[in-house]
C-alpha cells in the first residue's frame, strides 16, 4: 500500500514538473522511482556570480515527512558561505528548525535558490567563503564564479562586482576611532552596549592585536579581560 508521505511527494512532484518554467526548480526520483531519495536542481540566479549554472541538490525524504524536513545537500560542488565547499552541506533554517508541514520540496528548493542571490556570512557553513566575502568581497565574487563555470556549467561572462563593494568598512570621518582594529571586531562589544572608544580602549589596554584591520576570533581569555576592564574591574 502506498503510504501518505509516498502519496504527497508524487503530488509535489506533479506540481513541480508542471510549475518548471516558472520556478525554474525542478525534482524527480533519482533513479525515477524510489520516492524516498530525489535528485533537484536549481538554476543560478541572474546578477549572481552563479548566473547560467545548474547545481544538483541532494533530497533525502524522512519517513516522517511532512513533519520533518527533507535533507537537502549540493551534489555540485559551489562556492558560498551557507555551503560547505566539502560536503556541499547547507545551512538554511528552512531545512532545519524553521521547517513547517504546510512547506513542500519546491518551496525549500527556492528557498536555497534565494540563499544564492542573499547569502549570509555571519551563519556561515564554511567559515572560510564567509571570511572572503566579509574581508573581500570581490574576490569571493570572482572565485564563486569560477567555481560555477567550472562545476556549474555557467558560461563565463562579465561580473557585476559594484554590488560586492565593502561597504561595511568604517567610513574616513570615524575610521580613526578604530585606531586600526576591525570595525566588525570592534562592534561585537558595541552590540553589548559599550562606547567605541571605549572598546578601542580595552583593545589597547589588553594588547590585543589589530591583525591588520582584519576581523578574527579572540581567545576566551581575551574577551574576558577587555569586559572586565569595559566593566571598571581593570
């Protein structure tokens, strides 16, 4: 007998086939009749460095499913900081906590579609993309361009960089206020509720180092004694 999570994903996959050219996703059973194990595509969106690329997803159905997730992974490998460069493994709330039964595989396969046009470096799944799209974002743009062509099957084309500019640089009028620290280094203990000057302060109390201007993760010990001296206890 034909179980109701087999008879719901036939029905997303009607859907799907019959919505392809709106939505530009697409399913069907990887080996075109085990329900349970899908292979997805997903197009890369225009002004992406991904931009003419097809990328495979993994879908695995639970046998819980609608109620739990499907698992959903690259089989193309891709350059992105929600995705891990290794496994193709995704960091989305979709696939995870933020998953809901009235969601469907087309919705989640979008919703990884819309994580390549608007990825977010600070949930990253591969610190190191998140890191070059943070410190240079136009080189990110680059490499995840080649990555596409390279994988992807993306026809190689002039990239649009103007929208990778860094804009989250300290601007020139309160860049000397970070006396050369990473403003994102520096905003971790200002979304605290402390003064900038008064972190930069801490910072040069403690003798932490400015690492270039480049942002870093500091030891345990370090963040202790910059809150304890930002407390008065130094």
């Amino acid at each position: 007998m034909t179980s109701s999570r087999d008879r719901r994903v036939a029905k997303e996959l009607q859907d799907i086939q019959a919505d392809r050219d709106n939505s530009g996703v697409y399913a069907a059973p990887i080996d075109d009749v085990n329900l349970k194990h899908l292979k997805g595509t997903i197009p890369g969106p225009p002004d992406t460095p991904y931009y003419g690329g097809t990328f495979i997803i993994d879908i695995r159905i639970p046998d819980n499913y609608p109620f739990k997730s499907p698992s959903m992974s690259f089989s193309t490998k891709i350059w992105h900081p929600n995705v891990s460069s290794q496994t193709g493994a995704i960091c989305l709330d979709t696939l995870g906590s933020g998953w809901s039964p009235v969601q469907t595989i087309k919705t989640a396969l979008l919703s990884i579609r819309m994580l390549l046009e608007v990825p977010n470096p600070k949930d990253p799944q591969d610190a190191e993309v998140a890191c070059m799209l943070m410190q240079q974002p136009e080189q990110f743009a680059r490499v995840a361009q080649e990555w596409a062509i390279k994988h992807a099957g993306a026809p190689r084309q002039e990239l649009n960089l103007s929208q990778y500019k860094n804009n989250d640089a300290p601007k020139s009028d309160d860049a000397s206020r970070y006396k050369g620290y990473s403003k994102d280094l520096v905003d971790r203990f200002v979304n605290m509720g402390f003064d900038v000057d008064a972190v930069v302060d801490a910072f040069l109390f403690v003798g932490i180092d400015r690492n270039n201007g480049q942002d870093y993760e500091l030891e345990e010990a370090y963040m202790g004694d910059i809150t304890a001296r930002l407390l008065g206890e130094q």
